[in-house]
C-alpha cells in the first residue's frame, strides 16, 4: 500500500484505447463521428481522477513513428496491420477532451509510449512519489516495484510485486527476461521455440534470470537447452526488445505533469459535441 496520497497517476492511454476500441460498443456524435475509444477512455481517465484525487497526473499516447526498436530488429511489430481511420480518427478528440480537462498529455515522436511511462514512473520515484500506472499491459509489469504499482482500470485491482508474481512466476525485474524467452508473435519477438510461461520462469529461478541462463547455456539439458543454444543471438536482440527504457530523454519534468484547471466550457462543448450527456 502507499505510504502518502495522492500518488503521481500515469495512464497508459494507448493501452485505453486499444481495449476500449474493441470493448466498448460503436457510438456516435450527432455528426457520425465513432466515438466509442474516446468515450470509454475518458471515462477510464475520470475514474482515476475520482479515486486518487491527484496533483500530478500524465496520459501517455503512442505515436505512429518508428522508436529505436525498429532499428534493431525488421521484425519488431511488422506483421501488425494498420490501424483503421475509424480508431485514428478518435485519438484527436481524446487529446482535446484531456487538454479540456487540465491534464498533461505526453505523446512524443519516436519514443514509445511504455518507455515514455517507464521514464515518467522512473522520474516521480527517484524524487519520492509513489505512483500508479492505469494499465494491465504485460510489458509494463516490469516497471513495479516499492514504490510504483499498476492499476488495472477494467478489473479495479491494484497490480504489486506479488500479483506480478501471482500471474507470471517471477518478480516484476524479471519479467522482461521471461518476454524474450516466451516471444511474442504479435511484436516480433522470436524467442526459445516451446518455451512458454511455466518453462521460461523455471529457467530464470534456476539460473538466475536470462543473463545466467546465457552463461549456462552449455549445460542445459535437454530439447530446451538445444533451442536455447541454438538462439542465443536472437534472445539477445529479443531481451533489448522486451526491456523498458527508463532514462528516455523526454523534455518533460515532474512539473509539467500538474493537473491544471478545468476549462469548464470549452469541457462543455466536446461532451456536446460528441453526443457524451451522461458526462455534462
């Protein structure tokens, strides 16, 4: 639990609007805007602004340039297909709906948003602020320790050290070494062919996490320890894929993360806008 309120509350917005796309029914404006991803997360965003009450506060959103990532590996998310103009088209309104709301939007060309997260947590932790992330994207598990915790917003539960654990078999440091050995199709990640979950945690508590693991290699046994070997340039590359930046240069301190006033009219006029009465 924390120890002083509010925490700093960073909000995983990409993440809100990929799950509320999907899981929010179509709804639209008067004008035929879809507007089912602004209105879930906007709603997900007022939820934390009603539980915590925060000072400081960021919404962090992807942008569509290539990070570093990309760089390394022509393979990092290349088979994922466009996103449709009827998702894209949302982005904006949420932007205005958050700037009408008086809260910081940081969503900076070339830096992911999990890195941009991971460097904000990072930032309001070293300076002794407890914070709370608003996903449940698997990567950002990584990022829990003492002092940050997740909250995943459609489930209501707090994700610490020990629901990390609880869902994954290894501690939140491990959790990027336990990705590369795992892979994930969907973000190119090639990992150790058969290795799933189970596999991948008994082998890091064997050996100590992936760097052991690497300097073991040798004396796996087995059909795993054939795979392993036969990897080792991949699961490198894969463990700087899977590892969130923490020290990203970003142009953005912990004062620019204030939550400013509400622009009650121009808030007005959006929510009318858009059709979203429940919100006036």
């Amino acid at each position: 639990m924390f120890n002083f309120e509010p925490p700093t509350i960073l909000v995983d917005g990409s993440y809100l609007l990929h799950r509320t796309y999907h899981a929010v029914p179509p709804m639209y404006s008067p004008d035929g805007i879809l507007t089912n991803a602004v209105f879930g997360t906007i709603k997900h965003v007022i939820h934390m602004l009603n539980d915590f009450a925060p000072t400081h506060m960021a919404v962090v959103i992807d942008r569509p340039e290539p990070s570093f990532r990309h760089t390394l590996s022509p393979l990092y998310k290349a088979d994922r297909p466009p996103y449709p103009s009827v998702f894209l088209d949302q982005i904006p309104w949420v932007i205005a709906i958050l700037e009408a709301l008086g809260i910081p939007v940081v969503s900076i060309a070339g830096v992911e948003g999990d890195d941009a997260l991971g460097t904000l947590a990072q930032m309001a932790s070293d300076a002794g602020e407890q914070v709370i992330i608003a996903t449940a994207d698997k990567d950002m598990m990584q990022l829990v320790n003492e002092s940050i915790n997740l909250k995943d917003t459609f489930k209501g539960n707090l994700i610490d050290r020990e629901a990390v654990f609880q869902k994954f078999g290894v501690y939140p440091e491990h959790i990027a070494d336990l990705l590369a050995l795992m892979g994930d199709k969907a973000d190119g990640i090639v990992g150790v062919p058969g290795v799933g979950k189970v596999s991948a945690a008994n082998l890091i508590w064997e050996y100590g996490g992936l760097t052991g693991i690497v300097n073991n290699a040798d004396v796996i046994p087995g059909a795993v320890g054939i795979r392993i070997r036969a990897g080792l340039d991949n699961l490198a590359l894969d463990r700087k894929l899977t590892g969130i930046v923490t020290n990203m240069e970003l142009g953005v301190s912990l004062s620019d993360l204030r939550v400013q006033s509400t622009d009650t009219d121009k808030l007005d006029a959006l929510y009318r806008k858009l059709s979203f009465n429940s919100l006036l």
